[in-house]
C-alpha cells in the first residue's frame, strides 16, 4: 500500500507528465497498469501520474521497425498480428509466458514491465534483448532563471523569475534499461528492428510447472545464407536474472557451415563447441527455486534446442523464398 499517497494526477499530454515526474521536491512516479506499483509498501511515494490517456497503447510497424507504446498491455503483444508475425512470433509467445493470469495480462503495461526490470520475472526481457529492441525515453525540465539587464553599451530588459521548459529524448539498448534509466524518465516506446527476411527465432523456457515463472528462458535469432551463420542472437534470461547476451556463443556460430556437408541435417557439433567455449562465463544466481549449477548446465541445453529450432526455421525459409523466386 501507498500509505503516504498524497495527489494523483490523470494527466492528458507527455508534457504534463514529464513536469511532474520531473519533480524534486515530491517523490512521483508513473502509473502503467497498476499491477505492482499499487502493491508496494512504499512509504516515499507521495504521487502517481496515470498515464492511461497519453496514446502511447499502441504497435505501429514501419519498414525498418516495429514500435509498441509503453502503455500498451502485455496481452496487446500476444494478440497483435505484426508481433506473431515478427520473428516467428517470439515476441508474442513470450508476452503470454510473462504472465499466465490473462487478469494480469489485461492491465500489465510493456512500460511498467521494463521499468521494473529482473523483478517483474518477465520473459519478454529476453526476447527484447536478443532482437536488439531499444527504448526510446522522455525526461523532462523546468528552470527559473534571473536574467540581469545589459550594459551601458549594449542594453536589456531585466527578466525576473524566467521559466524554461525543457525536453530530453534518448534511445537506449532495452538490455541496458536497468542500469541506464533515470529516475524521472518515462519510458515512451519500445522499438525493435526487423530481422532479416530469412531469419529463424526460437523462444523456450523452463518452469517447475508450464505456468510457473521461467527458472530459464532463452531466446536463439538465427540468419543463415548461403547455408553459413549470418547472423546469429542468442540470449537467456529467468526468474531473478537480467537477460544475458551469449556474444562468445554468437561470434563462435558467425561465419560457420550450419548444415551437414552432403545432407539436410544441422550441424549439431558446431552448436555444441560454440556452447562450450562461448558459455564458459555464463554464471547464473542460485535462489531457493534452482542452484547456479542447475541452472548452467540446463542453460546449455536449452541454448542447444532454442539454436537447432532457430537454426531449422531459417533454413525452411530460405528454401521457401528461393522456390517462390524460381
Ligand atoms: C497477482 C499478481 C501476479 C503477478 N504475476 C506476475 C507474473 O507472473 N509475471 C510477471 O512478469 N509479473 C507479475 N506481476 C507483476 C506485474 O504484473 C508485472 O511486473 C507488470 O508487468 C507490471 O506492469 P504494470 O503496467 O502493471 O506496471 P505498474 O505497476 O503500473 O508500474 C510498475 C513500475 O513501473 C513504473 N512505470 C510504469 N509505466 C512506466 C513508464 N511508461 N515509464 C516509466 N516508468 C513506468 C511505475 O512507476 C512503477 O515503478 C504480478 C502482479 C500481481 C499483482
């Protein structure tokens, strides 16, 4: 409970929001759909800000990107068409997965999930991080200025009590959000890039039961042409754990035959070395749910799996878009 709430603001436009969030002398803060902020026992919070008529619940596609506004609902993203058809709907998958309480999902905002971090236990996290998504941020600022008169050469008007209303936007990786963010930015809009036409995308988790939080997610992009990597994405992520991007793994996979010499069968032992030399780091937390170790060794794994599938779908499509082009 919020025992020290004092305003709440319905604001109306971006501005509006920003000024006050903006404000030092009272601790405010955003509201997306309420769902953990309205049950924290946080006793500094003295205002909330809704966000909910600023029209930022939307997924807008262009020809380089997709962006989904902050306020909009994590089962938006399930139900979306341009998000299951993006990236073989990873996206979409890992939305539902966040939450398996459709209650939840109805109010969950992708602003509020974010903004929280690790501790909303979210699997959208990973698949964001390993499409490269970023995060487009607002801050605003209001200062007073005296301004003097001018000189006997040169004079001015004195201005007293001036007020500058000022803006700052910034984009930043949504797998650094958590460091990078400060206090009083809104977060406005989420914008992933398309992957490329033949890339292949595989989402997968564990649970102690299907619905359960994930003890490990993992999301694997995977672009092959001309039958080698391309373009390998490969992260993983879980129940208290940021998402880990794999970059030994990717750059051991980049560059090398993806098939079998001969036949139509991955080249599971490719996958299986890069693993082994690009997962030498990956040192997961322990928490009552698994051990570090449990979760290394099944990381490696789900990694394997998440990177055959990924690896599978994009070979089917570039067979399917070299047939249309015949
Ligand atoms: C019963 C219950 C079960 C839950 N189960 C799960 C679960 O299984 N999985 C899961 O992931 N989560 C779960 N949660 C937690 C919560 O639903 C999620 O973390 C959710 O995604 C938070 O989104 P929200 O829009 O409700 O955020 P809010 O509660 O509105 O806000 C959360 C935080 O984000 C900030 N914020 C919100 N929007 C913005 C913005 N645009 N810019 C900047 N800051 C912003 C707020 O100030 C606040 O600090 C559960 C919550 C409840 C009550």
């Amino acid at each position: 409970m919020l025992l020290n709430l004092l305003e709440y603001h319905w604001v109306e436009d971006i501005d509006e929001a920003l000024l006050l969030l903006g404000r030092a002398d009272v601790k405010t803060v955003a509201l997306g759909g309420g769902t953990y902020l309205l049950g924290l026992d946080d006793d500094r919070i003295e205002a909330i800000v809704d966000l909910r008529d600023l029209d930022l619940s939307y997924i807008r596609e262009d020809a380089a990107s997709v962006h989904i506004g902050s306020m909009t609902t994590l089962q938006s993203m399930v139900d979306a068409p341009a998000l299951k058809e993006m990236a073989t709907g990873v996206l979409a998958k890992a939305a539902r997965a966040s939450s398996f309480s459709r209650v939840i999902r109805n109010s969950a905002t992708i602003g509020g999930t974010l903004a929280i971090g690790a501790a909303s236990q979210a699997d959208v996290l990973t698949v964001l991080a390993a499409l490269d998504a970023e995060v487009l941020l607002r801050s605003g600022s209001r200062t007073k200025l005296d301004l003097s008169a001018g000189t006997v050469e040169r004079p001015g008007f004195a201005l007293a009590g001036v007020t500058f209303k000022g803006k700052q936007e910034r984009r930043i990786s949504c797998i650094n959000l958590s460091h990078e963010r400060r206090p009083n930015e809104l977060i406005i809009e989420i914008i992933i890039p398309r992957p490329p036409a033949g890339t292949g995308a595989a989402f997968q988790r564990i649970g102690r039961t299907p619905t359960d939080v994930a003890l490990l997610n993992v999301c694997a992009l995977v672009d092959i042409q001309d039958g080698n990597y391309k373009q390998v994405r490969l992260t993983l992520g879980g129940v208290n754990m940021e998402p880990v991007r794999l970059q030994g793994v990717e750059k051991h996979l980049e560059g090398q035959v993806a098939m079998n010499e001969g036949d139509t069968s991955i080249n599971t032992q490719i996958l299986v070395s890069a693993l082994q030399a690009g997962m030498t780091d990956f040192s997961p937390p322990a928490d009552f749910r698994a051990s570090g170790g449990y979760r290394k060794t099944s990381g490696v794994n789900l990694a394997l799996r998440a990177l055959e599938e990924a690896t599978n779908i994009s070979r089917w499509r570039n067979m399917v878009s070299s047939k249309e082009g015949q």
